[in-house]
C-alpha cells in the first residue's frame, strides 16, 4: 500500500518495462496524477480506492483489452458487498454506476513486455468515501449509498482485499470458461440497452438506439435511417437528455 503515487498505472507500466511480470496489485491512498480514460484527469481524494493489478500475458491487445469487462465485473462485486445489489449497474463500455450515478472508473492499458508478450495494467478507482465535484454527468460514493446496517464506507486497504478476490474469480472464469460467460454476465447488469443513445466519437457524434452488444463486447447502435453502427469506443450516454 502506497501513502501517495503519481498513478498507480504508471507505476504498472514502469515496474513492467523494467522487467516485473506481476501478478501484482499496486494500490495507493492518494494520486496526484490520476488518469480516466482518453487521458482525462481521475482525482483520488483520500478514502477512495486507486488500484491496479500488473498482469503479463501472451494475449494479443485487442484480446488483453477484454479485461476490462472483468474489471467491471469485478467493481460490481465489490459494491455489492456494502449496498443494496439493485443499485449497482454497469454503463457501457466500462463505468460502474451507483444508483444511476458513476461511482467507479476502469482503465486498461498494455506495451511490449522486455521479456515478451505484453504487460497489462488494470486500473479502477472506486468513490468510497468521496465523490469528485463539477464531473459531467455527476459522480457519487459508497458513503452516500451504504446499507442501512452499515455505519462507515470501507477503508482502503479492506476494499483493495475485496477487489483483489472479486476480480480473481471473474479472470479465472474468463481463462477457463472463455468469453461469452462473462460477456453474459456483464451484460446483465448493463443500463441503457434498448433506449435512445448518443456516441461521442473521436470525428463524430452518432445518435441512434442502443440495440444491443457484440460478441466481443461492442456496441450495436442503431440510426434513425435504420443503418447499424459498432461502437468499439467512444463517450456513449443514454437516454434522451443525453
């Protein structure tokens, strides 16, 4: 456990390019240079989880890029162990909501491994105790939503334990039984399918409806001249205020 990092990813991949193969947590209770995805900037206030676990893996990326629906999987467990199940859904490709609201953020990242293959960094941060202030579209914590027969949100060190054991099952399932069962299972804790939909791309912004995922986890969306689109990444918002 690290009192303060500039992030736990970049941490991942110095350790990986220097020769660590993992598997290991690196976990911190501050980051002072915290990244979400597309480079934006992921604040960890103190109480909150920053974590990520080096892997090293013969996978090519775009299969290593799957783990992030493992992470998510993994996220989803955590949660469900200090509130209410029903609360706790996942927002494609990869945020983790708490009562229709992010709570946690995946980044994946991977490079050419010194001793071949490639290093992969699973990053999460989880909001336990505090939510960032002026995000998008809103954020919130463990804290605001807690059982009723809780008192406290969980300290960084019992979460980072609890993620550890959750995202060991789901990655054991995945080498094991393949893809399509936690596809399956992601799926059914999905938001938003079936309803109106706007996909932020990098040259352009589609809006269509949300018809449904791909078997590699891809978004099917559907335009208003009834072409389909497949979103394989990209800032995607559901629902009509979208």
């Amino acid at each position: 456990m690290l009192d303060e990092i500039d992030s736990t990813n970049a941490e991942a991949r110095r350790l990986a390019e220097a020769g660590e193969t993992g598997p290991r947590w690196i976990v911190a209770r501050r980051q002072t240079a915290g990244r979400g995805r597309r480079g934006r900037h992921w604040s960890t206030e103190p109480g909150n989880l920053a974590a990520t676990l080096l892997l090293h893996t013969p996978m090519k990326a775009g299969e290593a890029a799957k783990a992030t629906f493992v992470a998510a999987l993994a996220v989803a467990d955590l949660l469900d162990v200090f509130v209410s199940p029903a609360l706790v859904a996942i927002k494609w490709p990869n945020d983790v909501l708490l009562d229709g609201v992010k709570v946690s953020g995946i980044l994946v990242e991977s490079g050419p491994h010194p001793a071949g293959g490639l290093w992969l960094a699973i990053g999460v941060g989880v909001n336990l105790a505090h939510a960032p202030a002026e995000t998008e579209r809103g954020a919130t914590a463990v804290a605001d939503r807690l059982r009723g027969d809780l008192g406290f949100a969980p300290p960084v060190e019992a979460a980072a334990e609890i993620l550890a054991e959750t995202f060991a099952v789901w990655w054991g399932r995945w080498r094991t039984l393949g893809f399509e069962p936690i596809l399956d299972a992601w799926t059914s804790r999905l938001v938003g399918l079936h309803g109106p939909c706007t996909a932020r791309l990098e040259h352009e912004t589609l809006e269509g409806v949300a018809e449904g995922v791909e078997a590699d986890g891809a978004l099917r969306l559907r335009l208003a001249d009834g072409s389909h689109r497949i979103i394989s990444a990209g800032d995607v918002f559901f629902g009509r205020a979208a």
